[in-house]
C-alpha cells in the first residue's frame, strides 16, 4: 500500500541535526551545496561544543581530515609557548536556553556526562594545535587519548550561568603530552573561587603512516605558574613510569598481611554468611553491567570511536551503580584515573563492566564511594574479549542525603571474596594515595 504525501494522516520526519551540506554564498541563486568532509558528519550527534571544536580542527588543520601518507614526516621540532596552544570555550548558559536544555541535569546544574565529552574533544584540539608545524607539505601527527591523570569537581556546576571552559599544553615528553583544563563560572560573595573543575589530559602521538610512537614539539614555559605546572607534571610523568615497570617498594611481608585482612572478612561471607557483618557487602554483589554496539553516530574525526563518549557511558554507568550501592542519590567528586589501552571501533560488541572497589569514612557526613568501570571489546566469533579501556570514579552522597543518614542509614563496607578482588582493591588504594 503506497501512502498519500498529501494525506491528513500523514506526519512527514524531517532531521533536526545541522545538514551536513553547507550552501555556497556564491551559488545561493541555484541552490548548490558544498559537502561538508564525511569525518565531520559525526559531530552532528554529540554536544555542540564537540561539534564546533571539531570543524575548528579541520578548518585549522585541513590535512586531519584527508592525511597526506606520501607526505615526509616533520623534519624538525619547533620550541611553542603554552600560549600558543591555549584555547577557551564559553557556553551562554544564562541567555542561550536551548544550550542550557541540552546540558541540563535532574537537579539543575551540568550534566557531567556531557561534560566529559567536551573536556576529551577540547583536550584533543590543544594537542592538535600544539603539535601542529604549519607546514602543508607534511604529515600531521595522529593524537589519541592515552588518560585521564585525574579530574576534580571543586563544587557544583550550575546549568543557569554562563560557563568557561580553557586549557593549555602544561608538559611534552618525547611522544606524549599532558594537557590541564579548567571549567570556571563567575565567584559569589560565597564562594570567591571560580574554578568549579580542573582536568588533565595525557595525549600520545603516533606517526600516521606506520603507527608508531612520533616525536612532539617542545614547550617552553614562560611564567613562574606555567613553570610550576611543568614541573608537577613531570613528576607524575616519573610516577606514571615507575608504576610501569613495577617499582614497588612494599615489603612481601607486609603485602601478603593486607592481602589476608582483605580477604577474612569476605571468606566469612563466603564460609558462614549467617556470621557475616551486616554492614558490610561482597565486591561482587555491588556490579552492574550494560553493552552496546557501537554506531557510526559514535565515530571521532578518525573514524574510531569518540573517547569523550565511551567516558560519558562509563560515567552514567558508575553513577547508578553508586546509587543502587548507597540506596540514596550520589554526588560526583573525582575522575581518578581513565585509561584508553585500545580503540574502539565501529560495529565493536562494548561491555561496560562496573563495581564498588571500596569505601572511605572518615567524615561520617561525606563516606566516600570508589567504583571501576572496565570496558570490554568483545568479539564473539572469535572467542575473545580484550580490555579497552578502564575508568575510576569517586562519589559521595548529596548533601539532602544527610538526612537520612542521620537516620541510621549506613554506606556498607565492600570486602573481597577473592585474591584477585583484594589485589584491585589494593592497587587502587595506593594509586590514589599517591
């Protein structure tokens, strides 16, 4: 049966994302289009920071888009300043209401999720522009995501004022560069800090052509604060390498203790859960899972999957898991750590894999909740499935959730049922301690 487009019964769809083809000024009386490249067309379905901060990208470096492989390498690094890379983002939330529906949470402030997105894709283009050599004639470098160091909420975004967004290349080593991002909104009589949230990057080159690690530009901080913040981010560069290769130095004596005092109270859950401490919870009682197969709506400029959405997703899974472990509504406080150890591609079978690793009471007000969301690429048809990414989040209660504390209310204690549970558990611990 044909249908009828004149037909009353009929309610034509129309898309309401941006057309990916842009009418030509010159040619407006015919009506022409100009395309725009096919690696943009996924901007249209993430946030339009993502959005404009990719076609920024391309209009800058117009070989990202179509990279010339024939093309030499750089043949010589440039000294930049962290000026140069710096870069600021303003979302009109106070005026713009429909900026502010799209980043709307259920209690009024930022959707962190949302956010996550924005903080990978700015992070993304300052590496760009840093490791840029304004030569046409060369291959531009291929930059991904290898982790987050650690991402701070300082106190709550609110989604009704206007909102800043900036950040720098702060320290290079050979392949590798590490990006701060600050999100700031106007200090009340309050509250005199505008810094709502600070955020670091850890990019690494490769070479676009053979896929193996490339040499990035130098940087040349210039003020005593750009200093300081080189400085501090070569220290973790150290620690990050140290933990690499294993340098430890915990005695056995004293590891094999905390090992055994993990795992007795989830032994006694495990051999006599009628004696078991009712404030207390097996590690694996408190997962959650969920998959997907990744669309081509989820693609990054290259072709692969955004790394700012697989955090967003992660994210939301950690936050319900939160609240279904608490039993009252969470309150985000940090990204610990996130790792990107592969791509993702489209058409991948990604398991989102999460639990509670442990919780801190030291303010009875504020227990602190630590979860992990491992990411998993699954492929069924050959049998395996391979870690592509891990995240660690850190959460605490909503202050209208005191209350109920108050009341008797308790954040359970997780505890191991196995070595491998009480050794994730510990290295997290000491991570975060570090």
């Amino acid at each position: 049966m044909e249908s009828n487009p004149t037909s009353p019964n009929l309610i034509p769809i129309y898309s309401n994302f941006t057309s990916p083809f842009e009418y030509s000024p010159e040619k407006c009386e015919s009506k022409s289009s100009i395309r725009k490249p096919f690696s943009l067309w996924p901007g249209m379905y993430h946030s339009p920071v993502t959005t404009t901060l990719w076609e920024t990208r391309s209009k800058i470096f117009e070989r990202l888009l179509d990279p010339p492989l024939d093309a030499p390498p750089q043949s010589e690094l440039l000294t930049k300043k962290p000026s140069q890379s710096r870069m600021t983002i303003l979302y009109n939330f106070s005026s713009d209401y429909t900026l502010r529906e799209q980043y709307r949470d259920p209690w009024n402030e930022v959707r962190i999720g949302k956010l996550l997105e924005d903080l990978d894709a700015l992070a993304g283009t300052i590496s760009v522009k840093h490791c840029s050599d304004d030569d046409s004639t060369t291959r531009p470098l291929y930059l991904v995501t290898a982790s987050v160091d650690k991402m701070v909420l300082k106190k709550p975004i609110f989604v009704d004022v206007d909102l800043n967004l900036s950040g720098a290349v702060i320290w290079v080593g050979r392949s590798s560069i590490e990006i701060q991002l600050d999100v700031t909104q106007p200090a009340t009589a309050e509250d005199t800090d505008s810094v709502a949230l600070t955020a670091n990057f850890i990019f690494v080159a490769r070479d676009y052509k053979t896929g193996k690690a490339a040499p990035v530009n130098r940087l040349a901080p210039e003020t005593e604060q750009e200093k300081l913040l080189y400085e501090a981010a070569e220290l973790r560069s150290k620690l990050r390498k140290n933990k690499l290769n294993g340098d430890k130095k915990v005695s056995e004596n004293g590891e094999v203790n905390r090992f055994k005092a993990l795992l007795a109270e989830g032994r006694i859950f495990c051999d006599m859960p009628a004696l078991a401490d009712r404030d207390c919870i097996l590690l694996r009682d408190t997962r959650l899972e969920n998959s997907l197969i990744c669309q081509p709506q989820q693609r990054n400029i290259h072709g692969r999957i955004f790394g700012g959405f697989l955090m967003l997703r992660a994210f939301e899974l950690a936050f319900s898991t939160c609240y279904v472990f608490a039993g009252v509504m969470p309150s985000f406080m940090e990204v610990d750590h996130v790792d990107f150890l592969k791509p993702v591609d489209v058409g991948d079978f990604l398991r989102f894999k999460s639990c509670v690793l442990y919780t801190e009471f030291q303010d009875s007000d504020r227990p602190l909740i630590h979860v992990e969301v491992v990411a998993h690429v699954t492929r069924p048809e050959f049998r395996s499935s391979e870690v592509s990414n891990r995240f660690y989040f850190t959460f605490t209660v909503r202050p209208e959730a005191k209350a109920m504390m108050n009341n008797g209310h308790r954040i359970r204690k997780v505890v191991p049922a196995t070595e491998e549970e009480a050794h994730r558990i510990a290295e997290r611990v000491d991570a975060d301690f570090l």
